[in-house]
C-alpha cells in the first residue's frame, strides 16, 4: 500500500510550514504531510546570522518556531531527514530516497536553496564554515571559542553580519571580497562605502578585488593564500558567496519547468497540474515587475507559503508582494525594498547623503517607484514599500524624492 | 532589563488588549509588516514599532505576531494573560 496525503509539502521550512499550517486553519480533516531534509521542527533560519543569538543575547530556545508538538496537534505528519529522488507525475507519486513511495492530490514544492559550494584548494580542510542549518551555526559556535583569527569570504549578507559577528566575539576578523567594494553592485559605491567604513571602524581588515587561490593548512585550516600570493594565517573561514537551488533534476526529469528556480506563475503554481512551489526555490511572475523573479528572504518565504497554501485550497489568490529585507550590526542599518537591481532603465534618485550617515537610493522605471536602499533611513521602508504596491504615480515628484525634509508619506 | 515597547489596543469586540514588542528579539525582519503595513512599520534602529494597535482584527494581529521569526511580538489579553496560537 502506497501511503497517501491530501496535501503533501516537500521543505520543512517557513514557506513549507506556513503553506501547511494555512490549509490546516481551513481545512480541518484532510491529511497533510511535510517532509523535510533536517532532523528538527521548524526553526528559525534567520537567527543563525544574527549577532545577538550567537552571543547569548538571545536564548537558544527561541530558536524554535513550532515544536514536535505542534505537528501533532495540527495532524500534520512531519516525516524528517528524507528527501524526495523522482516525482511520476501522471500517478500523482513522488519516490523519497529511502525507496518508500507516497501518493498526493495537491504538491508543494519548496525545498530552498543552499550555500553556493566554495570551489578553492584546500577546499576541504576542517575550519570552513558555511551557514545554512541549525548545526552549521553550532558549528560556527563551537569555532569561535577556540579560534583567534578568522576569514570572511563575500561582500552581502552573510559575509556582513558573520563579519560584525566574530568581531564581537573578539576574533582577530579580516573580510575578503571579489568585487571592488562591499554588496557591489546591488548597492552604489557610495553606499558600499559607508558599510566598509564602519567595519574598517570596527577594527576589521577589507581585501577587496581579489579571491582566495589556496587554504593551507594540514587537517585544519591554518590560514589562506590570495591570488597575489598574500598569505593570511586563520583557524577559521566563513563563506558567503550566494545561493544556489536544491536539487530540482527529479522534478526536471518529471517535466517540471525550471531555471534559476522552479518556474512558476502568479499562483505559484508550476506547469504541472496541481504542483506548486513557494519560498527561495520558487521563480516567480511578479505581478509588480511583470517578470520572473527569485527571492530569498524570510518574509517572501512566510508569504508565498501562505499563498500556496491557499491556492492549494482552491481560493486561487495571486502573489503579490513588494518584497523587503533588512540587517543591521556594527550601528548601521541597511535595507532593500522590491526590485533593487541596478539595471541600465533605472533611473536612481538619491535622498540624504554618506556624508550626513543617512542615504536612501530610490529606483524608477518610468512613472513609479520599482525599489530602493537604505542606509540608516529603515524608518522609510514601510512608505516606500506601499509608494511601489500602489503604484503611485512619482513622476512629478522627483524633486520631492530627493529632499531629505519632504516626509514620503504625504504622497500615499 | 528588557528593552519592550508597549501598545495598548482598544478595538472593539477584540481579546487582545496589549501589543508589546520586545525590542532586543527584534531583528527587522519585518516578517508583521508583511502581514500589516497598517499596524506596524520600522524605526530607523530597524525594529518593529505599532503605528495603529487596532488596524487590523485579532486573527491577522495573531497571525502577523506568529510570523515573527524571533518571536519578538507578544499579545496580551485584558486580565494580561499572554494569547497563543492554538
């Protein structure tokens, strides 16, 4: 007997979680399962970055976001460490690596993405941490103990926030980057070097336009070479250099659109019957951008679960978000609303300045607002989140975008 | 001490009587905006604040509460029993 669920969810993370607590809250009976590839309940990935959870600040239990027995109060079946291999999409059958079969009527697809590997020699010596779960944050835990000196390799969000973090657990911390200045080129340079001032401030050493050709080292990591022979001794290396999808070739073998990502619609439904998929696997139409995007970050991840669910339900609801992340460490505070690429038609209209520690970017594709990025001004995000949702129409109003006195609020 | 801001909630027919949001937890995520970009938004220190406490009806204001991945949003109800999810 092959086993079967109504609504069976691949990913035990937020997006799969939230699709499954969402068709729970509507629909009380039918059988939901969730597989996921780790061993725990949902937790929150989010905090495994974050400074203050490293350092005690925040206690380790928050971590937890639903318990074992939140599963089991909502008649979710958890099944873990399990991973689906092949999908037979005409009998509605997906086949996980242990050999067992389970059968579905709706399927969610939304198994994230993972560090991008680091294809260096020396590549595979203790020392080397990326960050992901819940034990690659222990394990980065457990080094910074022991470990004096410490790399960081990539200039975005886990070579920031890694950085500030094994500075202030009082490791000797240097930051290596590929490109010519920090989050280059999502960010302008202006706005890049108002991030590198506060880490050269910190006390924290930055290698720019240059990569790592050789980690030395015996068993351990002893320390690395740059592509100018530099040598840098370490005990330890975080690397943050992107994202790269879960394993999709099962569902590409299967027919099952992909590129980046799982390619979906506004539904965030696949081309397959009755298969959607949600969260940083998810390549979706925006229906603000009206074109496919990926995204990964919590907050589209919690949402587009929600969405999925739904649609899942039959309430066909389409996704659309102006999607939004933030981090902060170090006293600066960086945010990035909507579509923040710096593509030749944006036209890029600067509010406040480095000089005054206080700079928000604000891009426009012909009359509205498509994006922005904040440097200590967080405060606007929510304002110019609603300016892009609503598609205010600013094209008179550029003026008024670059004055730091005008309050974004009075064109809502 | 905890570093917590309190809002309190007057909406009518609501059980929740208290929004607080415990700014240490708090990493601007910004997962309740999400949720209500009519009750809550960010301060330039990048933590939640509520701008309206009684935008939104008590099932969304649990569900924007819930989303939070540091748990940094707490509701209470009027004899200050903290509400949880079922």
């Amino acid at each position: 007997m092959i086993e079967s669920f109504k609504y069976l969810i691949i990913g035990g993370g937020v997006a799969g979680v939230t699709a499954g607590e969402t068709i729970r809250q509507k629909d009380k009976e039918s059988t939901i399962a969730i597989i996921s590839d780790e061993v725990h309940a949902l937790y929150s990935r989010v905090m495994l970055s974050k400074p203050n959870f490293f350092l005690g600040k925040i206690p380790f239990e928050q971590i937890w976001i639903k318990g074992d027995e939140w599963y089991k109060n909502n008649k979710i079946t958890f099944i873990n460490k399990q991973t689906a291999i092949s999908l037979d999409k005409d009998n509605k059958t997906i086949t996980l690596a242990s050999g067992k079969k389970i059968s579905y009527e709706k399927l969610l697809v939304a198994t994230g993405v993972h560090p991008r590997p680091w294809k260096v020699v020396g590549g595979d010596k203790k020392g080397i941490y990326s960050l992901r779960t819940i034990e690659d944050g222990k394990g980065i835990m457990e080094a910074i103990k022991t470990a004096k000196r410490a790399v960081t390799i990539g200039g975005g969000f886990i070579g920031f926030e890694m950085t500030d973090l094994l500075k202030l657990a009082g490791l000797e911390t240097t930051i290596v980057l590929r490109e010519s200045y920090f989050w280059e080129p999502t960010l302008d340079e202006a706005s890049g070097k108002m991030i590198e001032q506060v880490l050269l401030k910190a006390g924290i050493k930055i290698i720019k336009n240059t990569e790592v050709i050789e980690i030395i080292g015996k068993e351990n990591v002893e320390g690395i070479i740059l592509k100018d022979g530099t040598k840098i001794p370490c005990e330890m290396i975080v690397v943050g250099i992107g994202v790269i999808p879960c394993e999709m070739n099962w569902l590409k073998e299967a027919g099952v659109n992909t590129k980046c990502g799982i390619l979906a619609n506004e539904f965030l439904e696949t081309n397959i019957p009755d298969i959607w998929t949600a969260g940083d696997i998810a390549e979706y139409k925006d229906l603000i951008l009206e074109e496919n995007i990926q995204l990964g970050n919590w907050v589209n991840a919690h949402e587009q679960g929600r969405i999925a669910g739904l649609n899942m339900l039959g309430k066909k609801t389409s996704f659309k978000f102006v999607s939004f992340y933030t981090t902060q460490g170090l006293g600066i505070n960086i945010a990035f609303i909507g579509d923040s690429r710096p593509l030749p038609d944006r036209i890029v209209i600067k509010r406040g300045s480095p000089e005054i520690n206080s700079y928000t970017r604000i891009l426009i594709v012909g009359k509205e607002l498509i994006g922005a990025t904040l440097i200590n001004r967080t405060g606007e995000l929510t304002t110019i989140a609603k300016l892009i949702e609503n598609n205010v129409d600013i094209s008179e109003k550029h003026k008024e975008l670059g004055d730091i006195n005008f309050d974004l609020k009075k064109l809502l | 001490m905890a570093n917590i801001k309190e809002y309190i909630r007057k909406k009518d027919g609501s059980k929740i009587s208290k929004i607080v949001i415990d700014r240490d937890l708090c990493i601007g995520a910004a997962s309740c905006i999400a949720v209500s970009n009519a009750t809550y938004e960010l301060d330039n220190e990048t933590k939640a604040v509520v701008i309206n406490a009684d935008a939104i009806d008590d099932e969304t204001l649990i569900m924007s509460a819930e989303s939070c991945p540091t748990k940094a949003i707490l509701l209470f109800d009027k004899s200050g029993k903290q509400i949880l999810s079922k």
